[in-house]
C-alpha cells in the first residue's frame, strides 16, 4: 500500500531534522554565508535525488502509488510535477525569507540564535502544511470547482503582493503574540537559546519565544499563498506534500544565504506576482484550456530569471549614478590642478 512510502517519508524527514539540530548543528555557532550556500546545494541535491525516486516509484507503481483506477500517472510526468511543484514553492519562499529577516531585525535576535529558531519554526510549518494539504486535497476531490475558488484567490494574492508592503512590520500586534502576553509572562531579555526563562522566581517566555510564534504566524501566512498555487500543478497529495517539504527544509540554509542580498534582488518580488498571477489563470482555465506542465515550468523559470536579471542590469544602473557625479568632480579638480 501506498501508505508505507507516505510512513518512510515521514520517517526520512525526521531522520534529517534529528541530524540536523542533533548533529550538524549541535554546536551552537553563527553560520556564515559559505556554509549556507553548502547547506542549500545539500538540500537542492537531495531534492532532485528525491525526484529520481518519485521517477522509479511512479514509473512501476510501487506499493500501488500512482496506479489509482482513471488517475495513472507514470514517472516522467510524476518527476515533473514534483519538479514544478519544487520550483514554486522554492521561489514563493523568497518572499518568506524577507520577512523572516525583518522579525529577526525587529526582536534584535542574535545571529547566533537564529537557527534555532528557524528550526522549530519549520518544524511547525510541516505539521502545519500537512494538514493544509490533506485540507485542501480534500476539498478539491469532493468539490471539482475548488479549483476556481484557488486560482481567483491566487490572482487576488498577487495583487495584494503588488502593493503590500513589508517594511512596516508590528509583530506586537500580531494576535498569537497578544495571545502569548495575556496567558503568559515575557522577559524583556534573552536567555541564551532558550526560550523560556525564570524572572523574579517565576517562569517566562523570552523574546526569542516571541519571534519564533511570530515567524510561526507569517508562515501561515505564506502557506495559505503557496499550498493553493501548487494545486495548479498537481492534484497527487504526495507530490504535493513532498514537493512542499523538501521546499521548506532547504529554507533555512536559504536564509542565511540570500538573507543579505535581497535587497540586491529587488525585482524578484514583481516576478512572484507574475507567477502567482499565472498560477491562478491556469486553474481558471484548467478545465477549459489545460496548460501542460512542462510549460508551466518553461514560463516559470523565464519570469523568476528576468526577475533576476532585471535586478542586477537596476544595481549596475544605480552603481553608474553614484560614479559618474564622482568622476566628473576628480576630473575638475585635475583640471584645477593643470
């Protein structure tokens, strides 16, 4: 039964996370940017290994996945979804990353502590993302025109993304941490990693605590944008799920890799709102229409890479701006000087 790979899958992910904090992190240091960058090719890596798996698996049905009765799916399509599936939950992500860096700039958590809390806080959005999904399967399984209720509430995100703003950011009005406040005491001080101290004989939460409930809260967030755009690709819950998990855990590493840098790449948020935009027309006209996948993937990739190109030709332009007033002063001032 196809429930053995939905248990040997969960099983690996916790097998990863206990290694992770348990080995690989055990020692508690600042991870620099070098580190980072190994840690995402690790994770990329083990994605697309996973994608040849899902191929084999797929492709001879094993334990029966993939083989249900007028919904066949073979293992060339199957790795594609996944792969699709990868790359937009992986790029929606960035937009995650940049208000994960402002709360950690709001709370002023030490970067010596910043990984831990990603980790609980990804902990958190598995569990979460799970049940989202077997939600959202659900719905669309048992209501075929949940499909146009995703992608019209897919358009409507990317129009909020276009004029949303993050440099705002209130995370004491955020309601999980009003929530916290009224049941529980909070320290205005750090303690370490921990997150939970003791003030004046009693027990209370710290701010690292504080920023983990809110990074927690901004996933939802972020989950009720990203699960939905992923339906576009496939309607296979493990591919789903798997797609989303292997999105989530290569997040941290992303963070402290591109954390700095995003403001370099400040067009990439105009190419998540051409992709949620995409995304959501493909439901619209999913029955009508079919968009096949593979160009969906073709199209995806063109607009986060003209988002990425629009980016650096805007650095390079404004770099130009800064010199030129320079140089036209230090040849004055030689021209003084002849």
């Amino acid at each position: 039964m196809a429930i053995w790979l939905w248990i040997g899958f969960l099983l690996f992910v916790l097998i990863m996370l206990a290694l992770d904090l348990g080995v690989f992190h055990r020692k508690l240091h600042v991870i620099n940017i070098k580190e980072a960058f190994l840690w995402s090719a690790f994770w990329i890596t083990l994605a697309l290994l996973f994608n040849v798996f899902l191929y084999f698996a797929y492709e001879n049905h094993w334990l029966g996945i993939g083989s249900e009765i007028g919904h066949e799916l073979g293992g060339k399509k199957a790795a594609l979804q996944f792969f699709t599936g990868y790359v937009i939950e992986k790029s929606l992500s960035l937009d995650n990353i940049f208000v994960i860096a402002l709360i950690f700039a709001y709370f002023k958590v030490p970067a010596l502590y910043q990984h831990r809390v990603l980790f609980w806080g990804i902990l958190g959005a598995l569990i979460l993302r799970g049940v989202m999904i077997a939600a959202g399967a659900a719905l669309i399984q048992k209501f075929s025109w949940m499909v146009y209720v995703f992608g019209a509430f897919l358009i409507l995100t990317a129009v909020k993304m276009l004029i949303a703003r993050h440099d705002n950011l209130e995370p004491d009005k955020n309601p999980l941490v009003k929530l916290v406040r009224r049941f529980y005491p909070v320290s205005s001080e750090f303690d370490g990693q921990h997150f939970f101290t003791t003030r004046n004989g009693e027990r209370a939460a710290t701010p690292l605590f504080i920023a983990l409930v809110v990074v927690e809260s901004s996933d939802v967030l972020f989950a009720v944008d990203s699960i939905p755009a992923i339906f576009a690709v496939t309607l296979d819950p493990f591919i789903v799920f798997t797609s989303n998990v292997f999105a989530i855990l290569g997040l941290r590493s992303l963070y402290f890799a591109l954390a700095a840098m995003m403001e370099k790449f400040r067009y990439l948020k105009m190419s998540l709102v051409f992709i949620l935009a995409y995304v959501g027309v493909k439901m619209l006209i999913i029955h009508y229409f079919p968009i096949p996948t593979w160009v969906s993937l073709a199209v995806i990739g063109g607009i986060l890479l003209v988002g990425v190109l629009a980016s650096i030709y805007g650095n390079r332009l404004d770099t130009a701006r800064l010199v030129s007033p320079l140089n036209e002063r230090v040849l004055q001032k030689k021209k003084q000087q002849n």
